[in-house]
C-alpha cells in the first residue's frame, strides 16, 4: 500500500516504512524530529530502493531535535548510491559528511543544502559528478 503524501514526524511509524522499505522509492522525514540513531538504522538499513529523500528540518524549539551525527553519517554511508533527490535543510551536515555522500552517490540531479553546516569554501573543491545537479539550493553559509 503507498502512502505518497504521508508525513513522519514521530518515531512511531518507524515499523511501517521498515516493513514497506523494499518498494519504496521517496522517503519524507521532513520535520520530523527526535528519530533515534537505532530508528535510523532500521530505516536506512532496509530502504535499498529510495530514489528521493527529505530530511530537511523546520524544527522550532527545545523539544524538537535535528538528526545527530552519527545519523547523519549512518544515512550517507547507507542511502542507495543511486539516490537522486536530496533534501537535506537545516540538518547538521557538513563538509565532512557531504563528502562521503558524494564519494558513493553519483546519480544526484536535485539537492538542497540550505541552512546546514556546509562552508563556502568546499564548493570550490567539489567533484566533477556533481556537474549533473540540474537543481541545487544553498544559502546561510556557515563560514
């Protein structure tokens, strides 16, 4: 059963993407908040077929947390390596992270990087695949 407009913002439909991940091709986290390191190794160990993903965050408040490191980089070394559409706003990304995305993913034709921890700088060092994004957002450089 597809569910295209659903919105995660708790941990508890954790179970019904995990039990869905085999077919599933967009994944949107957006706003949600509190996932946990093991919540996103679940999710990110099974989804093998995404295609698009929404992490962006519009999160307000001391309740509401961003995705930790240690998710983040769980998600980059484990996302298909054919993913397309990234959206990654207001998460912690860094330099660091976004580089070993970009090491294993070379299908990427959207991204969005607004309002993450990527410098100004590291946009004159990247590689020649990301030349096939067709549609890139960044603004509020850190540094």
């Amino acid at each position: 059963m597809l569910y295209p407009d659903l919105k995660i913002n708790t941990g508890w439909h954790i179970p019904s993407i995990v039990r869905n991940a085999a077919t599933l091709k967009t994944l949107d986290l957006s706003s949600s908040w509190d996932i946990t390191f093991k919540q996103v190794k679940r999710i990110f160990s099974a989804c093998g077929e995404l295609r698009e993903l929404d992490l962006s965050c519009c999160c307000v408040g001391p309740k509401h947390k961003k995705l930790s490191a240690q998710s983040i980089e769980f998600i980059f070394k484990n996302v298909p390596s054919f993913i397309e559409k990234l959206n990654l706003s207001g998460q912690a990304v860094t330099d660091d992270h976004f580089e070993m995305l970009l090491e294993r993913c070379k299908n990427i034709t959207e991204l969005c990087l607004c309002n993450t921890h990527i410098t100004r700088g590291f946009w004159t060092t990247l590689p020649e695949e990301i030349t096939k994004v067709v549609k890139c957002q960044v603004q509020r450089y850190v540094y």
